[in-house]
C-alpha cells in the first residue's frame, strides 16, 4: 500500500481528547497524574498499560507547550518516581522539534563497536569458547 496525500496527524486522538478535558477544568493550577486521569475518566481506561498511553498523550501535550511538569514525587509504598502535571497555557503551539545533533568534523576517527561484539565460537567445537572479536575492528 503506498501513501496518499493525506497528512497523518502529529499526535494521536487521545492527546486531543485529553486537551479538551483539561481546558474544562477550573484554574491553571489543577495537578493531576497519569493515574487521576484513568481513574476520573474511563474512556482512558482501555488496554493492559492505560497509564502508559496517558502518558504518551500528556507527553505530547508537552512538547506543545500546554502541559507542564509540575513536580516529581516519591509515592508511599512505591519504588519509582511519578511525575505530577499541570496545565500552563491555554492554548497549544506547534509541537517543538528536538535540536539537530552537530556535524562532526570529518577529520575525526569514529570507532564502532558493531555486531562482532561477541564471544564467538568453532563452528565445528561447540564448547571452546575462542575469546571476543576485537574492539578495533570497526575502526574507519
């Protein structure tokens, strides 16, 4: 199948529907979690990780400019980080593209460590372990 002129939308629906729930809220200064919006609104409660797609659509939110970290926090009885977010803006921008890596100057030997980078063995004696490849090897 090839592609038409149509343009895909640069982020999914749920970021969307997501939006519009949050400009219904009151305030600018409404925190929330990932886990508050599952559990106040069951459209977002769909599939085995539910807090995992709310979180790619507030990350999306995020890189427009419409949601922002308000604070990261150590639950009781939990041994990760959540992220709490709040809304800083009432209107979304243009999403925000990351900053290009710089050309390096080709004058500059790059050394890769590529597939090779592994203990290798005879093909005929399975058990003698013959050492690595080098690390050298991939040097341009």
């Amino acid at each position: 199948m090839g592609r038409d002129e149509r343009v895909r939308a640069r982020h999914p629906g749920a970021a969307r529907r997501l939006w519009t729930l949050l400009l219904e809220r009151d305030g600018l200064v409404d925190a929330f979690m990932a886990r508050d919006i599952v559990a106040q609104y069951p459209e977002f409660n769909v599939g085995r990780y539910p807090e995992k797609s709310v979180g790619r659509a507030i990350g999306h939110l995020i890189r427009m400019g419409g949601v922002e970290v308000a604070e990261r926090v150590r639950l009781p009885g939990e041994t990760w980080i959540t992220c709490v977010y709040r809304r800083c803006s009432d209107v979304l921008s243009a999403p925000v593209r990351r900053t290009p890596v710089p050309v390096k100057p080709a004058n500059l030997r790059e050394i890769r460590f590529p597939d090779t980078w592994k203990p290798f063995r005879d093909g005929e004696r399975k058990s003698k372990w013959l050492g690595y490849a080098s690390p050298l090897a991939g040097i341009e």
